[in-house]
C-alpha cells in the first residue's frame, strides 16, 4: 500500500494545474455562449442550485487527471465524484464554486482544488481543516490563490496576508445563504442582527472566493452555514495560512455547517456578535 504522499509542494503544483486548467476552459466556454444566452443547466437540492455542462465537463477533467496521475488517491467532487483512495491524501473539487454567477454571466467563480491528509498528520478535526495543499482560481481575473500548510498564501506567486482590523464595526463582512428558503429566513434574521454591528456586509456568491478574499484582506471576516466540504476545503487552507483565524460559531474547529474566519483582531468580537444575535432570535 503506498504511503501517504504529503509531497505538499508537488501536490500544489498539481491542485494548481488542474484549477487554471478547468477554470479556464468553462470561461472559454461561457464566453463562447451568446450575450443573454445561458448555459444549459440541470437543478439540484432546489430549483435554484444549478449545475451546467460546464461544471460536470470542469469536473471531469480534474478527475482523470487525478486518477492517471494519482491513482490512489481519493476523491470527492461536488458534481458526484466520489472515489475511495489508500495513499492517505484525498482531493475536494468544487469545479464552478458560484455556479449561480456563472450561469448569470457575473464574474464572481473560481474553480477550487483542495489535497486533504486522510492519515490524521494534518488536522484531527474533520476533512476541511485538514488540506496540505489548495488553490482557488478566478478565472474571469486570472487570479490564482495558493496555499501549502505551513509556507503561507499566495495569489499569483506573491505573499498575501489577512488584514489588521481591530474592531468589529469596521470589519466589512462577507456571507452567503442556502439554497434551501427555510434556511435562508433564519440567515436572514442573523444578517439583519449583524449590519449595524460590522462595517458593511458583502455577499459574493462563492464561499471559496469569500475565504480567499480574507486571505487578502479583500475582505476583513466572512461567516457561513450549511457548506460542503468543496465549497470550503481549498479557501480555508489559504486564508489560515495568510494568518486569518478560522473556528466554528461557537468556536470549535470550523465546519462545513458553522464556519467563520477573519482578521485574528476580530474574530473573538466577530464569535461574541454571533453568539448575541443568535440568543436574540432564540
Ligand atoms: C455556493 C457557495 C456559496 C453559497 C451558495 C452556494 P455553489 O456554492 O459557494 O457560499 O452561499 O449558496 O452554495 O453551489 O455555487 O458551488
């Protein structure tokens, strides 16, 4: 049996390969559609969670890559890869993460690569605080966020870090709502309990370029429920490693139903507005 291959250098080599590559094509693709006219499209957890032949075709290619060049690692994509492995590393795909965007020809969409230690060596809490090795690529800016565990976060080949902020009303706050409406009436309650309190809210569309944003100090915190493990995986990696702190609401590690990351002179006030606008709707 292969060992764990935690080769982080060569698995971001190839996280990044593979997200300019998928990501590029669906833009050559979307732009090669007519103005106005949409993809072709199918619907999945509700009538307004799209999936395109864009996302499947992105999806697709990542994983034959994997598989002809990593053959036993496993993976897990959103369009329904979904592949056991043994090498100790497994890959979270989110070929269009902010499908809605794409299909409405907005720039806001990357596509996300996440290599996830399965061995315990990188974190013990769960799969998305375990990358070693993720990029997030925004195709429509040409803009690829990179990040290895340990050696800092980049977006195309330069240092990024999270911002300074130290208050929270001056925090400009990133979130995002479920695609389920029963969900989102309680998101919007806690979104409407924390716009006087933070600097602004900002909500782009793609949880992964929402964390990315942190990463750069594009944006000062960003808090989200009910994700996927795709959706997250790569952008959490990068904004922990450009010194953003990341938790769950309560703060525990940060999942895919609670996660929150910001700037680290925010976070504790950003948890305790959470927790007050929370006991507020109780
Ligand atoms: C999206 C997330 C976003 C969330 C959207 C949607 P998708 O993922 O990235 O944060 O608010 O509702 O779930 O479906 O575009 O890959």
């Amino acid at each position: 049996m292969p060992h764990a291959d935690h080769d982080s250098q060569a698995l971001l080599e190839l996280a990044t390969r593979l997200a300019r590559e998928a990501g590029t094509a669906a833009l050559t693709g979307r732009r090669n559609l007519a103005i106005g006219q949409p993809p072709a499209h199918d619907t999945k957890s509700s009538a307004t969670d799209p999936v395109t032949e864009f996302d499947r075709a992105a999806e697709a290619h990542i994983v034959a890559e994997l598989q002809r060049v990593r053959p036993h690692d496993a993976i897990v994509g959103e369009e329904g890869a979904n592949q056991s492995g043994t090498s100790g590393i497994a890959w979270h795909i989110d070929p269009i993460d902010g499908t809605a965007n794409f299909l409405y020809d907005l720039p806001a969409w990357c596509t996300s690569v996440a290599a996830v230690s399965t061995d315990g060596t990188a974190s013990s809490t769960g799969s998305v605080n375990a990358a070693v090795a993720g990029a997030v690529y925004l195709p429509v800016t040409d803009e690829m966020f990179a990040a290895r565990r340990g050696a800092g976060a980049t977006l195309n080949g330069e240092r990024i870090a999270a911002s300074t902020v130290t208050d929270v009303s001056m925090a400009l706050t990133g979130t995002g709502f479920s695609y389920v409406a029963d969900r989102r009436r309680g998101q919007a309650d806690l979104v409407r309990q924390l716009l006087p309190v933070v600097r602004d809210i900002r909500r782009s569309g793609s949880a992964a370029i929402d964390l990315v944003s942190v990463a750069a100090g594009r944006l000062d915190a960003y808090y989200e429920q009910y994700l996927n493990s795709w959706d997250m995986a790569a952008g959490l990696l990068i904004a922990t490693e450009a010194g953003a702190r990341a938790s769950s609401f309560d703060g525990g590690p940060a999942s895919e139903s609670s996660l929150v990351t910001s700037a680290a002179g925010v976070h504790d006030q950003l948890l305790t507005t959470l927790a007050e606008a929370s006991a507020a709707l109780a």
